[in-house]
C-alpha cells in the first residue's frame, strides 16, 4: 500500500470511531482513559474539563497516543495507533461545531469556560490489523 492509501484507511477507521484510548505521561509513566473524539483528517479532537489532570499532564508533557478499533469482531479487526503531541483549544468555533447535548452532564453549554479541547497533532501513524496485510506506519514530521 502507498502512503495515500494508508493515509485514506487511517481516515476511515479514525471517521468510524468516536471513542477511543487517549494515553498521556504521569510521573513517567503512561496513564490510559477511554475518550471521545473528532477528526478532521488526521488531525484529533477531544472534549474535557480544563481543570482535569489530564490538562495538567499535557502542560507538562505534550506527547499522547491513540488507539482506535477492535469494536467489531476483535482480534480480526483493523486498528490504528497514533503517536503525537496534544495542545489545549478553547476555540469558540470548534466548541460549536462538536457541541453534543450529552455534553450537559459536564458542562453548561458551549460557552462554558471549562469546557476545552485537546488537540492531537499525530506524528506517526500505524494500522494494523489490515487484511492480513503487514502493519503500515508514516512519520508526518519527515
């Protein structure tokens, strides 16, 4: 497979997952939760608190992995990791654009300040899992 068609599978299986498993750095070690997330191609996104130790950890250290997959028939299903690094954004736009109603659990509305968030700019991209093929990874800072 090129890179393209790597890149477009990644894509569709991220597109089909809303939730997955965000790991960030605590005291040197990885701390794993299960999250919500959007994407625009690669690029990530997931709702949380800004007062949340996961905010804290991400301040102190940016790099985050993500896995996506394994929902449907488990060991045969594709999977995607991405390694990255994670900012905080408040944008006013992207609280509006992904503003879910079930979001009232935690906050009060889309202007609330406290609710943020995470942006994951990926670094390397795996699948695997693809068909029996091999597993695929491209770095995106090359």
């Amino acid at each position: 497979m090129d890179k393209k068609d790597v890149k477009d599978e990644v894509v569709k299986i991220i597109s089909g997952h809303r939730t997955g498993v965000l790991s960030t750095v605590e005291n040197n070690k990885p701390h794993s939760r299960y999250m919500t997330f959007y994407n625009d191609e690669l690029t990530l996104y997931t709702p949380t608190k800004r007062d949340t130790e996961k905010i804290d950890e991400i301040e102190k250290n940016p790099s985050v992995s993500v896995l996506f997959g394994y929902e449907q028939k488990g060991q045969m299903d594709s999977y995607v990791e991405i390694l990255g690094t994670s900012s905080i954004n408040d944008s006013d736009v992207l609280k509006k654009q992904f503003w879910d109603d079930s979001f009232e659990k935690w906050f009060d509305g889309p202007e609330d300040p406290n609710y943020v968030f995470l942006k994951i700019n990926p670094e390397i991209v795996r699948i695997l899992n693809l068909h029996d093929k091999p597993a695929q990874e491209f770095n995106l800072t090359n």
